[in-house]
C-alpha cells in the first residue's frame, strides 16, 4: 500500500483539567504556545465538550498518552504501587484522576467478569476507597506485563 505503518498508529491522549483536576481525553489539539516559563502549552478540546470548555493545558505536566480501561482478565496487571486513572463517584460529579493501588484484593472470577478489588489513594485528596476493576484505567506503561502474561500462557500451550 506504500503507507508509512508510523501513520496507521492512533495515539490518544488525555489532559488534566485546570478546573477540577480531573482528566479528560482529548478530542482535537487546536493551537500550541510557549508560557512564559518557557513550557509548552496546548489548546485542547475536550472530548464530549464544546468550544466554551477549550483550555490551554501544559504539556509537560499534564498531557499525557491515555490510559486504558481493564478488561476482565487484565486485573493481574494492576499492582500495588501503581500509578492508575480511577473512577470517583462523589455526591455531586463523577470524575477521574490520578490514584495509587495500595492493595489488591484477588478474587475468583465468575460469569460476570472480574471480582477482585483494590485499595487505591487519590493522588488530588489522598482520600482511599476500595474500588472494582471496572472504575480502574491502567497506565500504557503497564503493558509489557501483559505482553509477558500473554507470552507465559502461549508457551505452557505448546
């Protein structure tokens, strides 16, 4: 086909909002500047959101490649230490933000998926919740465990 495989590669982002300190994914980069500081800032577009709710966001500190939802069986991906992107119900928003797993509590698997919960610290309030897979989006970082899961179960296999 002649295309450059670099160009079939979609990479997502997600950017920390100025307003509640909770992340979004990016829909579009409208405009870049440098701050004064010399950092480099982004106009994005929240995804989901109109014109009104564009904010320059920094680069360095918070944009970043976006998290990924766990799917049932990647719960063995998620350790204590990690850094995840978590799901917090509050009385007045739901939102996600930064969060460390302080304890994972394994459990056996049924017809409806993942059982096993986790311990985790809000990096914005230090509050702690124990929370199900479901409200847990790993970090892109975390892949290559899942990569070493993948390779050990297609060698007992063989």
């Amino acid at each position: 086909s002649g295309k450059n495989p670099v160009e079939s590669v979609s990479v997502e982002f997600e950017a920390k909002s100025a307003r509640d300190g909770a992340w979004y994914d990016v829909a579009a980069f409208l405009s870049h500047r440098l701050f004064e500081s010399g950092d480099p800032e982004v106009r994005v577009r929240f995804s989901g959101f109109g014109a009104e709710e564009d904010e320059w966001i920094n680069v360095r500190k918070c944009v970043r490649q976006r998290s990924l939802p766990c799917e049932a069986t990647e719960c063995v991906a998620v350790l204590p230490g990690d850094l995840i992107l978590c799901f917090q119900e509050g009385k007045d928003q739901a939102l996600y933000y930064d969060a460390h797993v302080l304890d994972a509590q394994r459990r056996r698997h049924d017809v409806g998926g993942c059982r096993c919960r986790f311990l985790v610290r809000y990096d914005h309030d230090s509050s702690e919740e124990i929370v199900p897979l479901r409200k847990v989006c790993r970090r892109p970082e975390t892949d290559y465990r899942l990569q070493i899961l993948h390779a050990a179960r297609a060698a007992a296999t063989n």
